[in-house]
C-alpha cells in the first residue's frame, strides 16, 4: 500500500492578512498546528512544514519536520519542491495544503488522496470552475516537474498541472465520498484564509460538536462509560476542560478510539468522540 504524506506551505508573505498566518491563535492553539494535526489524523505518512528561510514558528510537535525552501521569495511552487523534496523516500503520495485552511476535514484529505488513480499524478479539487493546487495530492514524482519549472523561472503552481495527468474532483465528486459529505458537506476544507476579516470570521464560528465519553478506567474500547456528554471543543484540551479534566496526571484520552497522548493541541472535528481515563497505573494507586 502506498504510504502518503503531508506538507503544509507555511512561508507565505500573509501580505494582505498583515500578520503572518501560520502563527494565528485557533481555540488555544494556532492555525499551523491545527492544518498540521489534521494531515496527521488523515494520512499515514510524515507531516512536513515548509516555512520560509528565517521563519519563526511556534513550537511544534516533535514529530513534525520543518524545512526551509532552499531559495528564498520564490513562492508557494519553491515551497512545493522543498516540501516533496523533505518526504523523498518515506512516501509515495503527498496531500499539500497551504497554511491558511484551518477548516480542512480529515475525510477530505483521505478522500482527494484516494481518487488519485495509479495513472494520474495528481489529483485536485475543482470549485467553480477554478482547480485547487494547494489542497491537492500529487505523487512524488511530480518534483522532477516542479524542478524543471523553478528552473524556468515559472513560478505560478498551477503550471504544475498542465504538465501532468491530473484528476480533476469536482463539488459532486468530493461529495459522494460519505466521509465528505458527513464531515464536511459545504467543502469548507477549501477556505483559505487571505485577509483579516476572513480570519475573523472563520475564528467566530462555534468550535466542533463533539462527544466526550469518561471512563472508569483506561480509555480505550471496551472500557465501562462512567459519563457521556456533549461538548464544543477545536482541541483535545478543549474537550478535556469541557468534561473538567486536566490532560496529564495519569489522564490518557483516545479520539474515535486511537490514542493520542496527552497534547492538548490535538485538533478536533465535527462529529468527533473523545474519550477520557486513567492510565492503567493511575488506575491501580
């Protein structure tokens, strides 16, 4: 099976937003962390960050690799060639996606890396008639495209897809994947967010409607439910604050039954189920 990647564009100028985009706050974590942690809850492969030469960024997980792009203010496409460049041999398939999409759906990122045919070496979401290179899938060897480009001094991405076979997906298309159409039906993955009043209102939306399940015991499958409830959380500490819980301390929590630790930054989604409990040792004392 074809092991898959992730690499967020971070570097961008932010020129029309005024602050740099990737550092801003998303219910108690940042919108990096969050693009970020959904390509991580998506796909099996290495996240990579690709921030400009000299860039700050908050801190991140250490599972997380950051690269420079080797040539500064050359654009998202230089970003790109770094980027595929970083997971060279440790995938085979990359979902790309540009700092700025903090609404991104994991079920969106699996299903645009799915509809990537063995033939194709591309695949990408088309709204209104405008394709979507930055929330795309691209197979490994489209760096060889992406080179020959950044050494013509053609810097616009989507150049990069008229010299490939894409797959083009369109609304209905992405749709009729359940997982789309459940998680994320108005394909808000695809709002970037370019100017500060774009930020803001994207930032006032109410966080995603969880389940938040407490545990006698170890969380985990099988484990007795001592306390269900609903909640509104963007993050793990979220919903541990929702339940009034602290993360750490012996607290272990899982997300739609996969452990994740004790970062609070995990991010969450509509629909999600978190359950909390007692690390086995915590639970013997």
């Amino acid at each position: 099976m074809e092991r898959r990647a992730g690499i967020v564009l971070a570097g961008g100028r932010s020129s029309r937003m005024g602050t740099p985009k990737a550092g801003l706050e998303w219910h108690g974590s940042t919108v990096l962390r969050r693009v970020a942690g959904i390509l991580e809850r998506a796909l099996d492969g290495p996240v990579v960050v690709v921030r400009a030469a000299g860039q700050v960024l908050a801190e991140l997980p250490s599972s997380y690799r950051v690269v420079e792009d080797e040539r500064p203010g050359r654009g998202p496409l230089e970003a790109l060639g770094s980027g595929l460049g970083a997971v060279a041999g440790e995938a085979e398939v990359a979902f790309v996606v540009s700092t700025d999409a903090p609404l991104l759906h994991p079920a969106f990122v699996t299903a645009v890396v799915g509809a990537l045919g063995p033939a194709e070496d591309a695949c990408v979401p088309v709204m209104e008639g405008v394709a979507q290179p930055l929330a795309a899938a691209y197979r490994l060897g489209v760096a060889g495209v992406v080179a020959d480009l950044l050494g013509e001094d053609r810097l616009r991405v989507g150049l990069v897809l008229e010299r490939c076979r894409v797959r083009r997906l369109s609304a209905a298309d992405l749709l009729s994947d359940a997982g789309v159409a459940r998680g994320d039906p108005r394909l808000e993955s695809l709002i970037n967010l370019n100017r500060a009043d774009d930020y803001a209102s994207a930032r006032a939306r109410p966080a995603p409607k969880i389940v938040v399940l407490i545990r006698s015991g170890p969380a985990g499958p099988g484990r007795g439910v001592r306390r269900a409830m609903s909640a509104r959380a963007a993050t793990l500490a979220g919903a541990a604050a929702a339940a009034g819980l602290e993360l750490g301390g012996g607290i272990r929590a899982t997300v739609n039954g996969r452990a994740v630790g004790e970062d609070g930054e995990v991010p969450l989604v509509e629909g999600d189920t978190v359950s909390f409990g007692r690390t086995a040792e915590a639970s013997s004392q």
